[in-house]
C-alpha cells in the first residue's frame, strides 16, 4: 500500500506505561501521504494514547518516532507542529471565555501585531465554509455561547487552518461524536478532498461505518498492540468487530404481542415539549423502552431535564409517577464524582438505602459494588480504586450501575453511549432489555439511529417539539432523518 | 515503614508535625519553662479557631467560590446577644447559649437566602451580609458592659490535669463531624456537591437543601464561637470575632481541606489550629514586634502551604 | 441520506440573540452605576456638578486602579486576598522611601512587581490554592508596612501631588482618569493579540499549553500586571491623602473583589470586563460614602447601609439578567 508514497510518520517499537497499566505495548504505526487510515478499538485498547504521541502531548516511553524519515529525539507539541502535524482532541480544546476568532489566534502564534483580529477572523470563517457551507457560525460569537456541536466544527475547522507552519497530518479523535448527520457528511466528505490533495488524516471513530466508507487503510487496536491493519475494502462490519475483540450477540427483538401487553401496563410519564403547540406528547408506561431520535441538540434532553424535575417536585404539562434515575451522556460535567472510588460512585444515588441506623455502612456499599460489578462487567480489580483509573466505557457503565442499582422505575438516558466502545454498549443493551422485562421504564435519547431498533417507540425531536411518532416495526433509519429534516404534517 | 511512610502522605499530619516543632522551638526559646501551661493556653484558644473551622471546613468544601466571609460579624454579634441574655445570672446560661446559636443560624440562613435569591457568588453575598451584620451588633452592642455569668466563665476555663474541658468537649464535637463527613447523607452529599454540583444534582443529591443546611450549620457554629469568646475573655466586644476571617480559613486549608471542594479533613483542623496558636505564642515569647510578628506569620503561612504542597482540583 | 439533508434547510437559529444578550450582560454595570448617579442626583441636585464630582469621587482613582489589579488575578482564575494590604504597604513607600530616596523608592516598588510576579510563578508551579498564598502574603505585606511607618505619617512626593490634584476643564479629574484607565486596560487585554492569551488562561489553560503556550509566563504576566495596578493605586491613594498610614488600603481587598463581579466579571472561566470593572469601583466609590451622606444615614448604620447598597445593586442586576431571558 505504502509503496512509492512518502512515510509522513513513522512509530518503531513505542511502549507507554501509566503505573501498572501498559497503554501502548510496543507499537509499529506508519502513516503515508495522501492516505486517511481508520484507527479503532475498544476504550482502553490504546487509541488516544497513541494519538497523544503522535500530536507530541506525551512522550513515548519506549521507542523512535521518526517524521519523514527523521527521527525526532525531543519530540513535543510544538515540535509536531512545526513538522505539520496536528491533533483534535475529543475533550474540546477551545478556550469557552474566548471568540471563534481568538481561539484562532491561540493556535496560530503567528497571527499578531496590528491587524491581527481581521486576519483571524477571515481564517477561520474561510475555512469553516469551505469545511461546513451554511455553518452560521460568526468568527465573533463566543464560544461558550455555541451549541456542543458548533463548538466541535469550529474545533476541526481550526485544525485545518494553515499560517506559517505547514500542514500535512490532522489526526480526528472522535470528530462526529456531537455533530449531526448532515455536519457529520459534510466534514469527511471534506477530509475525503483533503486527503485526495496528497495530505494524510488519522481518522478514530467508533461509529465503524464511517470507518469502512471514508478510511483507506484501517489499523485495529486491542490492549495496546496493533493487531490488524490492512486496506479497507478487506473489512466488513463481521470483520471488524471480531478483530476488535468484541462480541456479538443479540436477542430476537420483542414481538408486536408483547410490545401491546406493555402499553395496556400503568403509564409512568406524560411529558409536552414546552414549545409543542398540538396535541402530541410522550407517552412511557411501566416496561417500556422509549426512544427519544432526531439531530443532537433539539430538545430530547430538555425532556428528560423536565422529566427528572417533575419527579422530584411537579411541573405542569409533564408527570412522572414513580422514581427517576439518569444516566449522563456528558460523564464529565453530568456524571461522575473524579475524587471518589467506584464503588462510592455507584452508591451515591442509593444512599439512604445503604444506611444502618444513621450511618453509611461501608459493608454495604460494598456488596453493592460488587453486585453491579459482577451484573454490568465492570473491569477493575479494586472497586475501592478511584473512578477515573476506568476506561472511558466502564466509566459509563459505572453510571449505569449507579441508576440500575436504585430505586428508580423510570431510568431516564442521556445519550449514554457517546464514545462507548461496540463491546460495552452490547453488554449494555442486553442489560437494559432485562431490566425493562422487570418493569423498569426508559426514556433514551440517543443519536446513534441503530441503539432505536432495542425500542418500542420512537419519538423524533425537531427544534424542541415533537414531529414523529413511530412505532417498533417503523423505525428505520431513512425515517427517522426524514422526520428529523421535515415539519411534520 | 509502609505505615509510616502512607502517614506522611496524608497532608494533615504536616499539620501537627509544624505545631510540635514550633512548640519545641519555644520552650527551647524559654529553656524549658512553661512548656506545659503553654500548651494548656494553646489548647484553650484553638478550640476557638477549630469551632468556626469545622464550620467553614464545610462550605469550602461545597465548591469553589464557597466562603462564609460574615463570621467575624457574626461571633461579634452572637457574644453580644449572648451577655445580654444571660445577664450575667448563672440560671439563664443555657437560655443565653440558645440565644447565640439562635443568632448565629439566622445569620447562616440568611447568608444562603442571599446567595440563592440574588444568585451571587457566597464571597460577595457573605460579604454584604456581614457589613449589615456588622452595624447591627455596632447599634446593639455599643457600651455593653455585661459581664459572663461566673458560671459560664468558670466553664471557659475548667480544667482537667492541665487539659480544658472545653477542649474535651471540642474533640468530641470533631469526632461527630468527622462521621458525619464521611459516614453521613449529609456529608457525602457536601463532598459531591463540591466535587460536581451539576452531577450532584442529577444524582439525586437535593442540592439546595443541602447547601442551607451548610450555611446555617456553619453560620451556627460561628453563633457558638461567639458566646464561649465572651465567656473566656469575660465579656462581648464588636471585634471579638476579627481575627478568625482569616484563621478559619487558614485552618482549614492548612488541615488538607481542598481549596477546590469535594475533599475535606477533620483532624487536620485540629493540627493547623494548635499549629496557628503556638506560632503566634512563640513570636510572642521572642518578643518581636508587631510588623516582625505580622511578616513572619505570613511568611510561615506561605511557606507551610507551599511545603505542604498543592492538591487544588483543576478547574 | 447526505443529499436528502443537505437540501432541506437547517433549523434556523434566532440569528444573534447570543449576541443580544451579552450586550445586555455587558451593559449591567453601567446601569448599576447611573441608577447610583440617579439616586444621588434625587437626593441633592447640587453633587451633580464639576466640583460635585471632583469630590465624591476623590477615592475612585485608587480604588478603580486595586480593582482592576484584582481583575487581572481573577481573570487567571486566581484570587489575591492581599490586594488591600499591598496598597497600604505602596502608600507607605510612597510616603517615606519615593519622596526621600527617590531611587531606593523606585527600586522597592519595582521590587514588589516582581514579588508579585514570583508568586504567580509560584501558585502555578506548586499548583496552591491563590486564597491560602495571598492570605499569608495579607500579613506579610501589612508586616512591611507597620515596620515602614510605625504611626501613620509621612509625606506624599509633591510630584504625585501635583498630578493628582491636575484640573481639567469641563470633565473632572477623577472620570478622565477612570476614562482613561478603562480604555488603556481594555485595549490591552481585550484588543491584542496576547491580551487574548492572558485571558484564555482562565478559560482553557490545558488547550493553552497544549497549542504550545506557557502557562507560567502568562500566570506571572497576569500577577506582574497585578502587583503594577497594585502600585499605582498606592501610589495614587497617597497623592489624594497625602500621608502614608499601614492600614489605609486595608478595606480595599474586598471592595476591589466587589468592584470586579459587580463589572460583570466571574470568579473561573476568565470571564473579566475591564471597562466593567472600572465602572464596577466607581458604583461602589459613589455608593460607599457620598449617597450615605446625602441620605443622612447615621454613621452606626454606614457599613450596614455600605452592604444594603451592595445588595440591591446586585438584584437589581438579577432582575435585569432574569428578564434578559
């Protein structure tokens, strides 16, 4: 594949240890001109810490990186820079307090002296039309006053700007994870482009198919050594998912009796969008799973926010007859607690439950941790050991546990598989279909349109209301973003 | 070894290890004369700084930004209300005591009426509480001239084997706290609301409830302070509570309490307590004078801190 | 599926009401300031005038200076308890050293810049808590100033004097100078290209130093800037008084934070205005002595009065925000 192509970079034998933990466990990695190469693996196989090498955020402890043939000895971020070589972090790195414009100019040290606010802003709206047509960003919004998704196209589209330092690598970690579908085409159409102008890209995505269409060489990883890499029409989804180490295995989907005997059940939640002016509401009874669908950021977690709020005090126009417990998408800023252990991370919503007399007891805090470890597959060998030593997606399903554990009947999901790897999120699935045959209820909004086949109905948010309902044998992905575009009728 | 080494990784024993040595240096100082009376005044006056630190150790621990600023005011204002109910008769000591705390809670209270409804940060909010809290006790309290009950001034100073009981019943008093950090709904909804408030919340911790409650317990124990400082040093006075703005604090974040929130130390309030007190003992045994003693207590804060070594959470 | 959406129109976004409100936002510090200016006007119709002004607001210029030294700390996320005290400890170097060895002066308050600077080096790299660290440097610096000057004394230089006391036609003194402050300060940080470093500090300081900056030049330029504003409101503050006095700056610490969040600035996030700010210390100057004349407010009842001011101009900010919405 490599052949006559120049080698952008190249990584021999790189080792990296945390503590105990070897994240990349002697890596050979190359990437050529002119190539986009799809990275994937489980959270936890090795994917960011090696992206942080490349991009020079940390220094290998074992190992050569060579650029173009050389080989770095002090290899750093503004080193990498230099060389062309530029990373996206997943965790955005704009600067909130800053405008589009500003943040430009953290970037670009070149950019100063009289003038340079002009010269900023006309960067970066050049470049964002170019990446996004019709963005309506102004390079002199604030940051923080973007929506998530915005903020992540001004955050690749800063990438791809070019001063004075050359550009030949950009290294996308999880690009599209708050994008819409149609953002989310129009930017790998772009790295398509970008890479067929002979520059390269480094692609990490757990959403496989955007791997297999846009990627032409994909590399798997699986506790952090490279164990595949090969052209892209070699893989398939079977394929890839098998090389990842994940497994497989589905339930038949619920048949149209059962999914009738479940709505004849006690209604648990009646819920309105505030700004819905015709009949239409939400409606969950006892043992279902409710999907909430359309583009991120149109009001599906704004229900949920009502929901959780009218079951702790009362809210007009929505009811929730039994206990909530959510499930945070964001586990940053909306889950977890990164001082304390695992197991005091799942207890903190059972609390009174866990009490003897007055007193916390640390006895059963225990056995509940260890209950939900063994029930959810927790990997850890201490749920004493604190929170953030989990990967990405044990963390989520420590939060899982943490709502499941409860006395909630209502579990209300915030788009919980955000950046999960396949493997968990099956586990997941089969956990939360038990969990409904026990008569929980779910609320799901998610923006992954293949987790809305695990529901008994659709409902599909545009611009804060509802415009679609469908039901379990309707849901389709076509149909889901056809309501999601158009007014409903 | 393991043991002792995980003991001087723990940052409040720092704490006890600075009060020890500064001790030492003092009765070194004096060639061993009244080492132990000193430590018996020590222990008499930390209990002061480990009351309101116990309390501000729990709204600091709510989050950055948290910070009761009004204490000063409020032990002023508490020792004032304090004298003028007991009245100096023995039989109204409880009824008095009641009246402090009484004072002190509704200080509490409205310091967190004030952040919730107008929504600002604690810092200005304590602040302006504390200014009118401040004019109050000036307008209530000028010329009083009320002495403690013998009673209760007897109390302030009984001692057992050179140990006061009132600090006996401090240490009690942190016990409590400490289980009530840690092995409490209360406590452990402060820690997560300190580490996370938005996540807090999600997770079902109510969030409001809880912060009253802080404001109010710590405004409470500012109430307490005020009343025992009366007793001690035999009557009210406007400035009886200045100087623990800064030393509840001090405590506090010299004990190992985090800055940032959601991580909080009990016993290390004790060990900066004892620590503040015998340092400003020992340069006054050096008899230095006040600019000397002001530089040099700063300076040591400072340097304590920066040895101790920084756990700030990021931001 | 890509061509599906891409002809059909994006959900239209209510086209700058961002925009909109931050420009409210951005405007509450003003009207906290002219309903101050209004209420006095009701009270005595005759402050509103040249000399009026020239003596309500003789204290504004220092004050307006420590605020926006506060604000530069606070900008980085950081907060300097001592604030007050270093502008007593710079009063009585004013007062004693400046005016008697002029160089020996200068070298002391160039000195006390780079103290400040030192500590923000140190804060970084020790990663401490600001509050605990300037709490300790509170006494330090009140230490230095009572070894200073003993007894309140001294003299101003009668250089400072002479400035501080300059009559401009028309506008007086005390708002040219806030003007002209305002402006310096807002070119620098909010206009050029490192200003937009500096503050991105506060904002995102790991996506700063992950684009190659360096936290601890900006963190020491932050506190550098600080310790400078620090100066010359001392400096300033003895002009006015003429004499140095250890604790004369020692309400300044919190009136200089009061100064900065009622300007519209925010504890974290590096959300600071330093036209705000100034406005912010100008409420406050107005509100602290000359509206408690005016309305005969019994000198008991001041600082009470000083704190009801406080609160009511950060309501009536809530319910402006509030409606905002």
């Amino acid at each position: 594949m490599s052949g006559a192509r120049e080698n952008i970079v190249r990584l021999d034998g790189v080792e990296k240890h945390f503590g105990a933990v070897r994240a990349l466990d002697g890596v050979d990695f190359h990437v050529d001109a002119g190539e986009c190469i799809g990275l994937v693996g489980h959270n936890g196989a090795g994917k960011s810490t090696l992206m942080h090498t490349l991009a020079g955020t940390l220094e290998p402890g074992r190992g050569r990186i060579a650029v173009r043939g050389t080989v770095e000895e002090s290899y750093s971020v503004i080193r990498a820079k230099r060389l062309g070589i530029r990373c996206v972090f997943q965790e955005l790195s704009l600067c909130p307090n800053l405008s589009v414009a500003e943040n430009t100019r953290v970037n670009h040290p070149a950019i100063r002296g009289f003038g340079w606010r002009k010269r900023s802003a006309a960067l970066i709206k050049a470049k964002l039309d170019e990446i996004f047509p019709g963005h309506g960003i102004d390079p002199w919004d604030i940051v923080s006053d973007l929506s998530i998704g915005k903020r992540q196209m001004v955050e690749v589209a800063r990438a791809f700007t070019v001063t004075d330092d050359p550009l030949d690598l950009v290294i996308l970690d999880e690009p599209t994870s708050s994008l819409d579908a149609h953002t989310a085409g129009q930017l790998l159409a772009f790295v398509r482009r970008f890479v067929a102008s002979g520059k390269s890209c480094i692609l990490i995505s757990h959403l496989l198919g955007e791997i297999l269409e846009n990627a032409d060489r994909i590399v798997v990883m699986r506790d952090g050594k490279v164990v595949a890499t090969d052209a892209a029409s070699s893989f398939d989804r079977e394929r890839l998912v098998s090389t990842m180490g994940g497994a497989d295995h589905r339930e038949k989907p619920a048949t149209p009796a059962e999914i009738l005997a479940r709505q004849a059940g006690p209604l648990r939640v009646r819920a309105r969008p505030v700004r819905q002016s015709d009949g239409a509401e939400l409606k969950a009874h006892e043992g279902e799973i409710i999907g909430l669908a359309g583009l991120a950021g149109h009001g599906q977690t704004d229900l949920l926010l009502a929901v959780f709020d009218a079951a702790r005090g009362g809210k007009p126009d929505v009811e929730a007859s039994a206990p909530v417990a959510l499930v945070a998408g964001d586990r940053q800023t909306d889950g977890i607690f990164a001082q304390w252990s695992i197991a005091k991370n799942i207890g903190v919503r059972s609390l009174a439950r866990l009490r003897n007399g007055l007193l916390i007891s640390p006895r059963k805090e225990d056995e509940m941790a260890e209950t939900w470890k063994q029930k959810i597959g927790i990997r850890t060998p201490d749920m004493d050991s604190n929170i953030l030593s989990l990967s990405g997606g044990n963390q989520q399903k420590a939060l899982f546990a943490r709502a499941l554990g409860s006395d909630a009947k209502i579990i209300l999901m915030d788009d919980p598989m955000r950046g999960v790897d396949i493997g968990t999120k099956l586990e997941v699935y089969d956990l939360i279909r038990e969990e409904a045959k026990g008569g929980r209820t779910f609320l799901w909004y998610t923006t992954e349109t293949d987790e809305l086949e695990h529901c008994d109905r659709v409902y599909v948010f545009r611009g804060g209301v509802i415009v679609a309902s469908l039901n379990r044998g309707e849901v389709t992905e076509e149909k889901v973003i056809q309501s999601s575009f158009s007014e409903a009728s | 070894m393991t043991q002792a080494r995980a003991l001087f990784s723990t940052p409040w024993i720092w704490s006890f290890v600075g009060a020890f040595v500064v001790w030492l240096a003092t009765i070194t100082f004096t060639g061993g004369v009244g080492g132990g009376g000193m430590l018996t005044a020590a222990l008499s006056l930390a209990v002061f700084m480990v009351i309101v630190g116990v309390g501000q150790m729990f709204v600091i621990t709510l989050g950055p930004g948290n910070v009761d600023l009004s204490l000063p005011a409020n032990i002023g204002l508490a020792s004032a209300v304090a004298m003028t109910v007991m009245n100096g008769q023995d039989s109204r000591i409880a009824l008095g005591l009641l009246a402090a705390l009484a004072s002190g809670a509704a200080v509490g209270a409205s310091n967190y009426l004030l952040i919730w409804a107008l929504r600002i940060p604690p810092i200005i909010a304590t602040l302006s509480a504390s200014f009118i809290i401040h004019s109050i006790d000036i307008a209530f309290g000028r010329g009083l001239q009320i002495k403690p009950p013998p009673g209760f001034a007897d109390f302030t100073n009984v001692q057992f084997f050179g140990i006061p009981v009132m600090a006996m019943l401090t240490v009690l008093f942190t016990i409590g706290a400490a289980i009530a950090l840690n092995r409490m709904i209360y406590g452990r909804s402060v820690l997560a609301i300190g580490q996370n408030l938005r996540a807090a919340w999600l997770a079902g911790v109510s969030v409001g409830w809880i912060r009253f409650v802080t404001y109010t317990l710590c405004g409470t124990l500012g109430g307490l302070n005020g009343a025992l400082l009366a007793g001690y040093f035999r009557g009210a006075n406007v400035d009886i509570g200045n100087e623990y703005l800064l030393s509840s604090i001090a405590v506090v974040v010299i004990g190992g309490t985090s800055v940032a929130g959601g991580k909080a130390n009990v016993p290390g309030i004790w060990g900066a307590s004892l620590f503040l007190v015998l340092l400003l003992t020992m340069l006054n045994t050096f008899g230095v004078s006040a600019g000397v003693r002001l530089l040099l207590t700063g300076l040591i804060i400072v340097g304590v801190i920066t040895a101790a070594g920084g756990d700030k959470a990021l931001r | 599926m890509s061509a599906a959406s891409a002809a059909i129109e994006r959900t239209p976004v209510r086209p700058g009401s961002a925009a909109r409100a931050r420009m409210l936002r951005a405007m509450l510090p003003a009207l906290s300031l002219a309903l101050v200016v209004i209420a006095i006007a009701w009270l005595n119709p005759r402050a509103i005038s040249y000399f009026g002004f020239n003596l309500m607001l003789n204290l504004a210029i220092p004050i307006a200076l420590a605020t926006i030294a506060q604000m530069f700390v606070i900008a980085s996320n950081e907060l300097d308890l001592s604030i007050g005290t270093f502008v007593g400890f710079v009063a009585c170097i004013t007062a004693t050293w400046l005016r008697d060895a002029p160089l020996v002066g200068v070298l002391i308050l160039l000195g006390s810049i780079g103290v400040y600077a030192l500590l923000g080096a140190l804060i970084h790299l020790r990663n401490l808590p600001s509050i605990v660290v300037t709490l300790g440097m509170s006494f330090v610096w009140q230490g230095l100033a009572i070894l200073t000057l003993p007894t309140p004394g001294g003299k101003a230089p009668d250089w400072l004097s002479a400035i501080v006391s300059f009559k401009p036609p028309l506008v007086p003194f005390p708002i040219v100078a806030a003007v002209v402050i305002a402006l310096v300060v807002h070119f620098g940080l909010m206009r050029t290209s490192y200003g937009a470093i500096l503050r991105g500090s506060g904002g995102n300081p790991v996506a700063l130093g992950r684009a190659g900056w360096s936290i601890l030049r900006v963190k020491m330029t932050l506190f550098a800037l600080a310790g400078l504003f620090g100066v010359l409101s001392g400096m300033t503050l003895v002009g006015i008084t003429t004499a140095g006095d250890a604790n004369i700056g020692n309400g300044y610490t919190l009136l200089a934070i009061a100064g900065v969040i009622l300007g519209g600035g925010e504890f974290v996030g590096g959300r600071v205005s330093p036209i705000g700010a100034v406005l912010g210390a100008l409420t406050l100057a107005l509100a602290a002595s000359p509206l408690l004349t005016f309305m005969k407010i019994p000198p008991d009842w001041q600082v009470a009065a000083n704190g009801i001011i406080l609160i009511v101009v950060l309501a009536a900010r809530v319910l402006i925000s509030r409606r905002e919405r």
